[in-house]
C-alpha cells in the first residue's frame, strides 16, 4: 500500500547570535519541538520515530544530534535516526521522515533540526575545512572564495553590478523585519552593503549570511491520519535531493545552478508543475550569499538565464508580487546550520497550512517550493512541494 506524507506541525524559535544566545543548544530544540507538538495537535504519544542530523566539526561535539534529542520529554524509546550530509543536512530530514512515512513503517516522525554553530573556537576555520582538500586547500581557498566563484561567473557572464547584489541583500532585510524568528531584524542600505567588508570580489560581508542560532521542528505524518489534528496538513507533493562533482574543476559553469535545474525537472514532473511562474505561490530558497537568489530563481525556472535579478527589481519576489520568495528573509538574514537548511521547509508548510506569521503570510498560498543547498561549491541540493491538503469526504 502506498502511503502520502503531510507536515502536520511545525516549530520555530527566535534566532540570534551564539554569543547572545540565552538557552542551551538542548533547550532551544526542546522549544522547537514542543512548539511543533502543540501546532499539530497531536498528543506526543503518537510520534513513533524521531529524525534528526548534525554536521559532525562543525559543532562543538560529534554526533551533536544524539546530544539534542536527549530529553526532548517525548518518550525514551523512539527509534532515531541521525542523518549527516553535510549543509544539506537539515532539508534531507524532512525528506527521511516522509520517506518512512510514505513506506508504511511509521506513522508520525518528529524531525528536528538544531544550531549548529555553537562550540568551535574558530567557527570560520571550521567551515574551511569544507574546501576541497587535494587542490583547493593548498592554495588557501575557504568557504568566502567558494561563494565567490559563482557571483564572479554570473557577473562576468550577464553583467551582474554590486548595485544588483545590494537590490538582494536589501530586500531579504526588509521582508525578515516581518519575521519576529528571523535574526537580523534591521533595516540595510544599498551603501550599507556596497561599503562594507571585503570578503572575496565581489563580495562584501552583508552579502554573505550570518551566524545564527536557532532551532526548527517539524511533524510528519501519513496525509489520511487527521485524528485530533489542529492544523491543515501540508501534503508533500513531490521532493527530491541530487548532486554533481566534490572539486571545483569538476564544474561545467559557474554562471549557473545546473544540478538544482535538472533536479527541478524531476521534481516538478512529479508535481505536474507546467509553469513554475504561475503555478506556485510562494518560494523559501536557500540562498546565504545574496548572488545565489538570482542563481536559484533562474534554475528553478522562474526567470530566464542573468533575468534573476530583474525579477527581484520588478517587485515581483515581495509579499504581493507575483512569486513571494524568501518570505521570512531566507538564510541571508537567518542562518543556523542544520536549522537554517529545514527553515525553508519549515516556512514553505506555514505558507500553505495558513499558519506563517501573520506578516509574512502570503493571502490564499495553496502551492509553495522549498529548497536547500550545500557542501563544497554547492554540490548538493534538495527540493519539496507542498500543497494544502484536505481529506476528501467522498467514500
């Protein structure tokens, strides 16, 4: 018998900086879930399995997600499992959940997703060691100059200005102000982020993501099981994850997001999504370097090649455009880790259950994209469609 899976739940804390962080790593999960729990309706004693993830080096302990399920109060005996696929981690577990949802052998999964970069002394050296290390290690190259490589190609390839990268970063501060979970809740200039930092050409430091802490939780259940629910479920439509080559030379263009455009292929033909533009009301992409929104958005299919950023301009990716995106201010203004890779799961389910906060809700959002990205240049990806689900009445 094939099963449907549905996100029933969500749960979402505040974000801020590490060094201001007032909870431990294991309280800020215990509120994700709990706050997941209660927005489902669901009595914990109906979870069955739990799914979470790590990034082992980068948090201050190996199998840091054993660590963060260790009193979350639901029950010591539930199965778990730990998933580690680098910065990808966070969007694969909610894909493993519907995974063992849509197989029959479990009913509801609990997925949780927790900070990541908390403990290392030199948080910027640990995510170094992301580099390749047969080539590009040697040479000094760390996570900034991998971002870089693509805003340099696109820039060279359709003419991309730093006023452009500047319209991005803008924008994603002013819609995450509206997000009371969002991070960097401020206000930025386009001189704010053409004047600041130098970090690798052409790339200043408001154009790249901060370090964020945070937790995310999700409930995953089998889309028919609607006893006791006080939500409407988000029905997974369609999901999928691929990759392309670990080194940088293994690289066709730079310009562009390949594997996250063939991956899209797939994904919609299983949604039966004909026209990206129109058939979706809103877009969480992952995007912690303000050049990789355009990138996205041309892959995904929602702007022609170098026409990512007109979009943006146009006014069409806002909260009464035509194609909301990054409604909650994306990974540029709030980045946890494994956390900030379920986010745009997260926010893309609240989008279409009707549940985001209230001014970053999109009216009538029926269909949203969410999508995760990362490892070394950026090799991984992952897509999910969501859709309001309401259980027929017809026998």
């Amino acid at each position: 018998m094939a099963y449907r899976a549905a996100v029933i739940g969500v749960g979402i804390t505040d974000a801020t900086s590490p060094r201001k962080q007032q909870y431990s790593v294991l309280e800020l999960c215990q509120q994700a879930v709990w706050a997941a729990i209660e927005h489902s309706g669901i009595d914990p004693s109906s979870l069955d399995a739990v799914v979470t993830g790590n990034i082992d080096g980068f948090e201050g302990t190996v199998l840091a997600g054993k660590n963060q399920t260790r009193l979350l109060g639901v029950g010591e005996n539930l199965p778990l499992t730990v998933i580690n696929t680098g910065g990808t981690t966070g969007g694969n577990l909610m894909q493993a959940a519907a995974r063992m949802v849509r197989a029959g052998r479990h009913r509801r999964v609990l997925v949780v997703g927790g900070p990541t970069f908390f403990g290392a002394s030199d948080l910027q050296a640990a995510i170094n060691t992301n580099s390749p290390m047969i080539i590009e290690q040697p040479l000094g190259m760390g996570a900034y100059h991998m971002g870089a490589f693509a805003a340099s190609a696109y820039q060279a390839r359709f003419g991309m200005t730093a006023d452009d990268l500047a319209t991005v970063v803008v924008a994603d501060h002013e819609k995450a102000m509206r997000n009371p979970w969002a991070h960097l809740r401020y206000p930025v200039s386009k001189d704010d982020v053409l004047q600041g930092r130098p970090l690798s050409s052409p790339l200043t430091q408001p154009m790249v993501c901060p370090v964020s802490t945070s937790a995310v939780a999700m409930v995953v259940t089998e889309a028919d099981d609607t006893d006791g629910l006080g939500t409407t479920p988000a029905l997974i439509k369609a999901m999928g994850m691929s990759s392309d080559p670990y080194l940088g030379g293994g690289k066709n263009d730079f310009s562009e997001m390949q594997n996250l455009a063939i991956l899209a292929r797939k994904v919609y033909a299983l949604a039966d999504i004909r026209n990206p533009l129109e058939d979706f009301d809103v877009v969480e992409i992952f995007a912690p370097y303000a050049h990789m929104q355009p990138l996205a958005l041309e892959a995904l299919g929602f702007a022609p090649p170098g026409g990512g950023i007109d979009l943006i301009r146009s006014g069409s990716t806002d909260l009464n455009g035509e194609l909301p995106v990054n409604m909650s201010g994306g990974p540029k203004c709030t980045n946890a880790g494994v956390a900030g890779e379920l986010a745009p799961y997260a926010y893309a389910a609240l989008q279409v259950m009707g549940d985001a906060p209230e001014p970053i809700q999109v009216a009538g959002a029926h269909r949203s994209l969410a999508h995760g990205t990362g490892g070394t240049f950026f090799q991984f990806e992952n897509l999910a469609v969501f859709e309001t689900y309401r259980r027929s009445t017809t026998s």
